[in-house]
C-alpha cells in the first residue's frame, strides 16, 4: 500500500528501513564516540603516571636518592593504560622503563616480567621478531633469576607466536624450552616440547635432526615409562629412515623396540615388519597398503604426510602373476616362455 504525501506517493516499508538504517549509524557513531573518548582518557591517565614517576626520580636537599621502586610502579600502571587505549608502542616504551628502574632498584624478577610484556607489545603491532627478542631476553633473565620453569613457559609461548612465520625460530625455542624442563627433571614437559620440535623438524625436511630428535624423545617417554607413545615414535622413526633412504636404521629401530613391554607382537610392531618386509622386497602394493593403514594415516598431520609419500626405490608394484591361459598347450608354452625371460636373472 503507498500514501500520498504532497502529490508523491511513499512506501510505508522503504521509509521504516531507512530509519532503522538512520538508528544504526547513530549507534555505531555513539560506540566510536564513547571508545574514542575512553581511550582519550587512558592515554591521559598514562601521562599522569609518568608524570608522577619523573617526580619520584627527582632529588633534592632532603632527598638524597632517586625512588626507583615508585618509579617502576607508575611507569608499569601507565603502560597499563597505553595497552587499554591500544597504544602498544608506548605501551612498549613504558615497560622497558619500568624495567629499567626496577634493575636499578635490584628488583629482577620484576625486570624480567616487563621485558616480557615490552615483547607482547611488539607481538601486538605484528612485529614479531622484535618481540621474541624481548621475550628470549626476558627468559634469560629468569634463568639467571632462578626461575627457570617461567622461562621454559615463556619459550614455549615464543615458539608459538612464531612458527607461522618461521618455522626454523620456532624449532629453536622449543628445543630451548625443552632443555630447560630436563634440567629441570620435568620429563613430562620437555618431551612435549621436544615433540613440537621433531614435527617442524619434519615439516622442514630436516630428516637427520629429526632422527636425533626422535630418538631423545622415545627415550624420554621410556624413561617416564610411557611405552604406548614409544611405540608411536617407533613408527614415525622407520618413517623418516625410510625417506632418507637408511633401510638398517629403519629395521635397527624396529629391533630395538622389541625390549619395550608390549612392543613385540603389537599392532604397531606388525605393521612396521610388514612395511619393512615390502621395502625390502621393493613390494610397492604391500608398502602402500601399510601407509595408507589408519594406523599410520591418522598419527600427527607431518608424519602422516610421510607416510602417504613413501615410495619404494626402484620401483614399480608387485609383480602380477600371469592370468591362466584357456588354449591348452599353446597356453602352457607361452607361459613356459614367459618364466625363461627371468629364469637366469635379469643379465
């Protein structure tokens, strides 16, 4: 239905969506308003503090030395309030001075934390190697402080903001972060890490390393009596020998693991004979059946990978035998025929 309006006719239902189209930009323009002016207020706020740390840092006739303590304390609530109003290199700036005057103050382990948000920051503006700069320095720090759980987590936490942009780093930070649970005793931890690693290691087609990394983790999971997840490692092991074309070191692997309880006889150790004994006998169909097993396709997404790219070197599938002729004699002559082409070898 259309109204008149002056000689022009409306639509009652184009006029109730441009008014609801007028309310939502009123809203939107109100919330840009309202952050705009809280974030206004923050970054005041933070000036505030600074304001009062340079006053903390100044002496005089009756005070003879620099509060350094109250210093940091107001440099670390501005940094605060440059982070709430997402101004991250001030942000930036704020920590680093919080930690300098917590060093100055001999407050380390308060140092140490600040180095660290100073990083975040840096990850915020996507500045990612500077921020796993600060943070591997922060985690020296912790080290040298005692603390060396925090460093290992703080690591760990490196590794994962870098490894979608450098894999090589990542590898790095979780082999670090890993050396510093096993100081530690905490087997648990390390061997996660180092799993992390031996997959980037992997997915970087660094074979050898990945081999050395694998063999420390299997035995760290026998150390923790984990014989499960050593008969995982088994299989990714004979895997990586196997693209790096050690067939001993694949079926050393394999004998080795028959001293783990349970290994001898398990799904695992059956399949891994079989693929060894289709290699062996460049039996490509036997192979392929064992790789693309769930077993073996549904490990980790990088050795699964490698799995379904094994090939057999030299060659072809299993050789077919010939279909049973129907003439008779004449059959049995071409098949005769057929069995002297590699009666005597292939010379």
């Amino acid at each position: 239905m259309t109204l008149a309006r002056g000689g022009v006719t409306a639509n009652p239902n184009i006029d109730g969506k441009r008014l609801v189209l007028n309310y939502l930009t009123h809203i939107r323009y109100t919330a840009f308003q309202l952050i705009y002016t809280m974030a206004a207020q923050k970054i005041n706020e933070a000036h505030e503090h600074i304001a009062k740390a340079e006053k903390c840092l100044k002496t005089s006739l009756t005070k003879w030395k620099p509060d350094f303590d109250s210093a940091a304390s107001e440099y670390a609530k501005a940094a605060v309030c440059f982070k709430n109003a997402k101004q991250y290199e001030q942000a930036k700036d704020a920590y680093l001075k919080e930690a300098e005057y917590h060093t100055e103050n001999k407050t380390y382990p308060r140092c140490d934390r600040a180095i660290e948000q100073a990083g975040m920051m840096m990850k915020e503006q996507k500045k990612m190697p500077e921020a796993i700069q600060y943070i591997e320095k922060a985690c020296m720090m912790y080290m040298e402080n005692g603390t060396p759980d925090t460093a290992a987590m703080a690591l760990d936490r490196a590794g994962k903001l870098i490894e979608p942009l450098n894999l090589e780093k990542a590898v790095d930070l979780y082999q670090k972060a890993a050396g510093v649970f096993e100081n530690e005793d905490r087997l648990r931890q390390a061997v996660e890490l180092l799993g992390k690693a031996s997959r980037l290691l992997v997915r970087l087609r660094r074979l050898d390393e990945a081999a050395v990394a694998l063999q420390k983790e299997k035995n760290m999971y026998k150390e923790i009596e984990n014989f499960p997840m050593c008969f995982k490692k088994t299989t990714a092991q004979v895997l990586i020998h196997l693209h790096r074309g050690d067939f001993v070191a694949a079926d050393k692997c394999v004998r080795e693991s028959y001293s783990l309880p349970g290994y001898s006889g398990s799904e695992d150790c059956v399949a891994m004979e079989t693929l060894l004994q289709g290699y062996d006998e460049q039996d490509e169909d036997q192979v392929y059946r064992v790789c693309n097993s769930p077993l073996l396709k549904y490990m980790d997404n990088d050795y699964a990978k490698l799995a379904i790219s094994l090939r057999v070197p030299g060659g072809g599938g299993k050789k077919k035998k010939a279909a049973a002729p129907q003439g008779g004699a004449g059959g049995a002559t071409a098949a005769a025929e057929e069995e002297d082409d590699y009666e005597g070898g292939l010379c």
